[in-house]
C-alpha cells in the first residue's frame, strides 16, 4: 500500500510535533494511527521516512528519520510564464505543471488575458495547489507560484521561449542545457506589440506541433515535451 506523504515545511530528523491542516488531514481524513508510517517533505528537495508516534485530537507525534535528497527532480530547471485564465483553467494548469516538474511558474497579465487581476486568495489557492499535487505525484519540491505582473514586466531568462501558432522554428532548434523559460499566452494570444517586445527582450518563438493548442493545454503540452524525455 502506498504511503501517506505530509508536508512539512520544518523539516528535520528527530521528534517533532505537527499541527494545523496537515495534522488535520491525517486525523480526520486519512485517520492515522499511532505505529504508521509516513513520507514526510520539506518542499525544498528533502524527504524522509516517519513514523506516527501519538495522535490527539488536533495535534500528532512524529518521529523523523534520516533525511534525504530527492533525486526525482529534473535536470532542466524550467521557467512557466503563464497568462492569467479564466475559471479553473489556471488551476488545472498550475496542478499538472507540478505533477510534470515545473520548477517555478510566473503568472502573468497581458492585452488578451481572460481576467484582469488575481486576487490574493486564489493566489493562494493556486499555492495549495502545487502542495497537493506535490504530494499526490511524489515530489519533494514544490514550485513557487509567483504574483501576476504585467507582461512587460517579466523578467526573462535565457533561453526564453514564447509559443505562437504561426512560428516557424521548433524546440529540437534550441539548445538547452541546465534552465529555459517558456511563455504562454492567454485564449486570444499575445498581442503583435507584446510579441514584437518579448523578441527584442531575446525570447524565441517557437511553434509547438501542426494544430493550435488552447491556453490550458499549451503550458502542459510544451513542459511534457521539455521533461518527461528524460524518464524514457
């Protein structure tokens, strides 16, 4: 059976007691006993083995073992730039952008963008997001989620790569090695304007496939392509 994982930012070897929601979850929902064994993860690449101690009724006894560093992260550390969505869209893409590996994703706002602005609560929903399907696909680390700016205020790192349906260069045309930054746009793309100043910024612009992607697939679509080959 698999192992139930718990976040615990704090993490370290030893006793320790944990409370709030995490402590919440494993009593009510998942029921933990005393004698069970956890993963327990700090979010920053460290995870070890646990074992529960005693349960009360908000609060639970861990004991942690040998801490470790994963070793399921990619080489490539990857950049999402991606535009503010509407509805859930953004917090589909935010959940499987984890799942997949993403190292960090920027939000952005753009002339086309669905919604305007994101408030700090859905923010912060996005944030639990990427906890929850750290958990849920066994990362160690979870990627920070970072507030929307303005498109022109991206900060761009090199390679820089922008997705347009009517590119003509591809991704086996890049060379990269160790970090990429990859910038999708929202349902009505990037502006000519916006595009025209992320070239002069040094982004690339690539077309991904023959068909055209919708705005929530694109960003899983583009970080499949740049992390799952190194599992094969």
């Amino acid at each position: 059976m698999r192992q139930h994982r718990v976040y615990i930012p704090d993490l370290r070897q030893g006793s320790l007691e944990l409370f709030g929601e995490e402590a919440h979850h494993l009593i009510k929902v998942l029921r933990v006993k005393p004698g069970m064994r956890l993963e327990a993860f700090n979010g920053q690449g460290l995870y070890a083995a646990a074992e529960v101690k005693e349960v009360d009724r908000h609060q639970l006894s861990l004991e942690v073992f040998l801490l470790k560093e994963t070793e399921l992260e990619s080489s490539v550390k990857v950049t999402l730039a991606v535009a503010l969505l509407k509805g859930d869209k953004l917090a589909d893409v935010v959940r499987q952008a984890t799942e997949l590996g993403v190292h960090k994703i920027q939000l952005f706002s753009s002339q086309f963008a669905d919604v305007p602005e994101l408030s700090q609560n859905k923010l912060e929903r996005l944030r639990k997001i990427t906890i929850e399907a750290a958990k849920q696909s066994g990362r160690s680390f979870i990627p920070d989620v970072l507030e929307p700016v303005p498109l022109k205020n991206l900060i761009l790192t090199k390679p820089c790569l922008i997705a347009h349906p009517y590119a003509t260069q591809t991704l086996k045309n890049i060379l990269i090695e160790k970090e990429v930054m990859i910038i999708t746009g929202p349902e009505g793309g990037v502006s000519e304007d916006e595009l025209s100043y992320l070239e002069k910024q040094g982004a690339e612009v690539i077309k991904f496939g023959p068909r055209i992607l919708r705005a929530e697939t694109a960003p899983t679509a583009l970080l499949a392509a740049l992390l799952l080959p190194q599992a094969l």
